[in-house]
C-alpha cells in the first residue's frame, strides 16, 4: 500500500526542519499570524484567561460555540466542535454511515476524504471534477450515487485546485444527488472557504441535507489550536455529538479559551490573511508567467486561496520531477498522486514573502533545468 498524504507530509516535515531547508512550497495555508497572537493571546495568569476558564466545556466550550455560530449565521446548537477539519472528517464518516454501505467522493481529491470512509469499512467510488473550471461532472456524479450511498464528499475550495462552486452549484450538485437516493447527505469540506472575499454563509443553512466542516488551519494559519467546527442540522448535530466523544473524549479547555480570545478579534485576522495572500498571489503569477508562456508548465494560479495545482507539459507522472527538485535544488512541492492526479504537483504559497520569493527562484530554477536536460534525453 502506497504512504498515505499526511504521513508523507509529517516525515518529510520532520526532515525540513532538521536540515533548516530554506525552499518549502509544501504547505496549504497560511502561515502563523504570531504579531496579531501576541496582541491578542492571554497569559495564564491574566484575570481574562482564568475567568474563561472557569467555564466547563463539556461539548466545547460554550463561549467559543457561540462565537463560531455568531460569525458564520447559525445556531450555537448546529456546530459541533472538533480537534481540526481532518477531525471532522472522520467524525462525518463514524457517525453518519456505516461499514460495508457506500460514499461518493470527487477527484482530484484531498486524500482523507477518501481515505478515511475507506479505512473505516466503507466501499468509495469516485466522480470527476473539472481541474480548471472546478465543475463537479454531475453525470458522473449521478452514476455513483446509489440506493446503499450515505454520504457524498466535495471540497470548497477545492483541493488542489483551489476552484470555487457557488450557491447555485451546490444546490444543482443535492439535486442530482437527492434524484438518487433522498438519504444521502453532502458532506462539504469548507476549509478554505474563507478567503472567498464575498461573505457566503455555510452551505449547510442551505439545505439539511448539507454538512460543512472547516477549521483555523488554512486561511488563519492557527493549526496549533486545533479548533475545527461542524455545521449542521439539530437533528445531524445530535448525531455527531454522539459520536464526539469516541474521537475527542474531552477536548482541550485550554486551547478552547485561546482560540475564544483570537474570535474577540475574528475580521483582524481574516483581513491579514486575505492582504497578505493576494500580494503573494501576484508575485507566483508572475513568476510562472514565462513558464506558462514556454509551454514548460501548465495549469493556473486560482483566483481565491493559497495554493496552485501544475504540471509539467509531456509528463504522466510528476514523481520523478518531485524528486528531482528535493535532490538538486532542495525545494519540496507536493506530488499529485496524493490527489489522484499522477502528472501534477501542488504549490503553496501562503508563506511570509521572502520565504515565498526564495522558494519560487529556486522553484523556476529547477523546472527549467528538469525540463531542459529531458528535451535532451529526447532528442
């Protein structure tokens, strides 16, 4: 069996930071906002900190369910709290299907969302997603979805493209998916949503059958409070939580209160996200323009979000290339069989600028000497 994504990332993690690699285009959010985290973040002795933590959060701490619920237009009794959106994911799949019956998911694909249904017993099929356009391909969609289909999972953004479905997608996706089986739900990995600059509510208030799960990690560059949240219907929130405890048992109070306090100044930290992601948006346009041009490289750098999904024209398989650059130019990009998709690999670039800069020189460096020495070999 292959390494999945995520242990890949973690060893490879380990490695960077032992060799203090200075080239990283690995990661898929933003980095850590840690001026605005000393503004705002209390010492455990602060009056503040010690009144909130006062406070038993036997489901999740009160305050920061209602704060969450506040900022994305819901009831405090459709979140449910987790430790990240991978915790969510599996929470989504323990508590809502069932060993042995089915789920749909789309590809290219953030590998949990496949993964996890699949080590959890269930048999997964999948449905094409358009890679520039981000249209799911509803005819293929609807070959999936059978009587024994629980759950349909899809990103928005998606990963790893970074593309954008609206409202009305979305709805036109539950269509299709309710005109084959009116027990399955749509399961919407919202992550990255938040960089979308228009203000759209969860798609989970679109309809009952939706559940969106999302988290700090992406756009906020917070991992490290490990506060991802679950919205839903009341009747899908009692589910979940009932199930919560087998995964999370009691979560972490401390981190709970922390992250209360970063909600104080919530729109602080989604406006520093989305300034600095548009300036280094422009920089990776304009380092991968000649590239584009050249034919060297193909593929697009997506309106909304932080990271790019490429591939290097004439190739089926963007391994070799993968470790070609790690070799000779020490700069680490993700390779597209995580995503089921061999020939591209992904980009991040939601990194401090001049690490940004450093890590895309030497990216460009490196793909035009790979593609250089291969014109060779074949000629």
């Amino acid at each position: 069996m292959k390494i999945s994504y995520l242990s890949w990332y973690k060893d490879l993690l380990g490695q960077i930071y032992r060799d203090n690699t200075k080239y990283n285009l690995l990661s898929s959010g933003i980095s850590e906002p840690w001026d605005l985290l000393n503004e705002d973040l209390p010492e455990s002795r602060d009056p503040k900190f010690k009144t909130r933590m006062a406070t038993a959060n036997e489901w999740g701490h009160p305050l920061l369910i209602e704060q969450i619920a506040s900022r994305y237009g819901v009831n405090p009794k459709n979140i449910t709290l987790t430790c990240g959106a991978s915790n969510g994911i599996i929470l989504c799949a323990l508590a809502l299907s069932s060993r042995y019956m089915k789920v749909a998911v789309e590809t290219p694909v953030y590998e949990p969302l496949w993964r996890v249904p699949q080590e959890l017993g269930m048999e997964v099929s999948f449905f094409g997603r358009h890679i520039t356009s981000g249209e799911i391909d509803l005819d293929q969609l609807a070959a999936r979805i059978t009587k024994d289909t629980q759950l349909a999972f899809i990103s928005n953004l998606h990963n790893p493209t970074g593309s954008f479905i609206s409202e009305s997608q979305i709805i036109s996706i539950l269509e299709v998916i309710k005109g084959c089986n009116k027990d399955c739900y749509l399961v919407i990995d919202e992550i990255y949503k938040d960089f979308v600059p228009d203000d759209f509510l969860p798609a989970a208030t679109l309809d009952d059958s939706i559940i969106t799960i999302s988290s700090l990690t992406k756009v906020y560059g917070l991992g490290f409070l490990r506060c991802g949240w679950i919205v839903a219907s009341e009747n899908l929130t009692n589910r979940l939580r009932h199930a919560q405890p087998l995964i999370n048992g009691v979560g972490s109070r401390q981190l709970e209160v922390l992250t209360s306090f970063v909600f104080d100044s919530f729109e602080k930290y989604r406006k520093a996200s989305r300034d600095k992601v548009s300036v280094n948006r422009e920089y990776v346009k304009r380092q991968l323009a000649p590239l584009f041009k050249s034919d060297v490289v193909k593929g697009w750098v997506p309106d909304y979000g932080c990271v790019a999904f490429l591939r290097l024209s004439n190739w089926a398989d963007s391994l070799p290339l993968v470790d070609y650059l790690a070799k000779e130019f020490s700069i680490f990009v993700v390779p597209g069989w995580f995503f089921r998709e061999p020939s591209f690999f992904r980009i991040g670039f939601g990194i401090d600028l001049d690490h940004l800069k450093s890590s895309m020189q030497q990216l460009v460096v490196g793909l035009n000497d790979f593609d250089a020495q291969n014109s060779v070999k074949n000629q």
